[in-house]
C-alpha cells in the first residue's frame, strides 16, 4: 500500500506543468515562427524556457491517470495539489477522486517528509531524490524542481550547451552533458516536447525515464503543454491534465507550507546515515535496510 501511493505521488510531481494561465500569472511570449536552424530553435528555448520566473511561489491543481504494470496493470485516477515557494518549502497533496487524502509529502533543505492518513505513518530522508527510491522507486528531480519546470523553467535540467544536434523531420534533437536530462527534443519554434534522462548523472546503470510535452496552445500567451506524461523503463506512466495554476506574487506563509504529524507519528528515518555534505549516492543502488 505504501509503495503504491508513494508510486502515485511521485508520477504526479514529475509530470506537472500547466496549460491554463491563471489570474497571478506572468505568461512568457510563445515562440511562433518557424525556425530553420537547430542552433536557432536552441537559442529560442533559452530564452523561452530556461529563465526563472520573478514570482516567488506557485500553487498547481490538476488530474493524474497513473498506470502501473507490475505486479498486475492497474489504473488509479487521483487529484493533485502542489503548493509552494521556489526558494523555500514546497508541499504536495494526493486525494482520490472521492476527496479522500491518500499522502502528504513536503520538501525542504532538510529533506522530504511524507505522510499516509490511511496507514498512520511517516517517513523522512535528508535528500528528497534518495527518500523518494526507499519509498520504492527512483525519483529524478526534487520538487522544488518540479515546480520550476511547471511554470516553463528547464535552466535546472539542462546545460546552456548542447554536444550535438540532428533533425528529425520538424524537430531538432540534441545530446546533453552534465546532466540528468541527456537529451531533448524541440519542435521548430524553439518548444520542448520530449526530455530523456537518468535518475543520475554518473552512474552507469541508472534507471531510465522520459517526459513527454505536448498540447502546445496555438496562442501567444500560453506556451506550456497542456498534458506531460512522464514513463518509466519499468513500464509506469504518469499523465497529468491540469486543472490551473497560479504564481504567486508573494511568497506562501510558513504555516501554509507546514506539515503537522498527528501525535504518536514519528517519522520512520530512511537515510541510515546519509548526509547530504557527502559524495553523491546513486540513487538505484541504494538498497532499503
């Protein structure tokens, strides 16, 4: 049951990302011509999509279809909230479709901390990515992360470089360095439809994952994919259809970005001695004690 909500959660916040515009907004300027050069389309999707947003916070709604495929296929259709500040706490709640609340999870610069209702227990890791795997499977980014990529900003996944670049008919690949994405695609107008990656950038072996952006609107003011579906090599898939989304001219409260345990919960520490200060431990090989 853990594993299967903690599967859950983590498809939703690596698809997330928007279509609507809200009211708190700053819409970036969609690209719109067609650009007949790999170096031009890059050049675009920097300016477009790599620059962090001015506004301090961000709050997400929105529906996720997650299919699993081992032990049996199953199919779980939950509603997302994601909630919180770029520089500071960001939370993340999972319901089911009848409002019941399936976890709770928070991520700060202490770490991640999630919460089931239902099973009345809680877990803790110092690194967000690595508590996400003891949880039962490889989480690629941070939420803070996430939230990032969800208001069109991609300056933390990708280098400011590319390797090489090909045309594969009305859109450009490129290879990475230095990253967990190693490559991704853009169409001709310079917008991102497919990032490629590891769950880390060293190690051989690592798991695999892709994020695929599509449902561009054909309108100036929203540039963001309406539908992204994130798909593990394990046969998982995520896909998320939002709702709205809002930024936030000022930063969230602290007390809106708390989670409060019921008393009796104390969280279960899944680090076994990790600290962050120490050298990078790669996600898929750290096994659960």
């Amino acid at each position: 049951m853990i594993r299967s909500h903690w599967l859950i959660c983590l498809c939703a916040v690596i698809v997330t990302a928007s279509l609507v515009v809200a009211s708190g907004c700053t819409p970036k300027k969609a690209p719109g011509r067609v650009l007949d050069s790999p170096e031009a389309a890059w050049s675009v999707f920097q300016q477009n999509y790599c620059v962090p947003t001015a506004e301090p916070g961000v709050l997400v709604k929105a529906s996720l279809y997650y299919t699993r495929v081992k032990p049996t296929k199953r199919t779980n259709r939950t509603l997302v909230s994601m909630w919180g500040n770029f520089d500071g706490p960001m939370r993340l709640d999972i319901s089911a479709g009848i409002g019941k609340l399936l976890s709770h999870i928070r991520e700060d610069d202490g770490g991640l901390l999630v919460f089931y209702p239902t099973e009345k227990a809680a877990y803790a890791h110092v690194n967000p990515v690595l508590g996400a795997t003891r949880l039962g499977m490889p989480f690629p980014f941070s939420l803070t992360e996430l939230a990032r990529v969800a208001v069109g900003d991609f300056s933390g996944l990708t280098p400011k470089s590319f390797i090489e670049a090909t045309r594969d008919g009305d859109s450009y690949n490129y290879t990475l360095h230095g990253s967990e994405v190693t490559t991704i695609t853009l169409d001709n107008t310079g917008r991102p439809t497919l990032l490629k990656g590891k769950t880390t950038k060293t190690q051989d072996g690592a798991r695999t994952w892709q994020l695929a952006l599509d449902k561009y609107e054909d309108v100036v003011t929203a540039p963001l994919a309406d539908r992204l579906t994130l798909s593990m090599d394990n046969g998982e898939k995520g896909v998320l259809r939002i709702k709205s989304r809002d930024l936030k001219i000022s930063p969230w409260p602290t007390s809106a970005l708390e989670l409060a345990l019921p008393e009796g919960i104390t969280p279960h520490r899944l680090d076994n001695g990790y600290r962050a200060a120490k050298k990078e431990i790669p996600v898929v090989y750290e096994d659960a004690q």
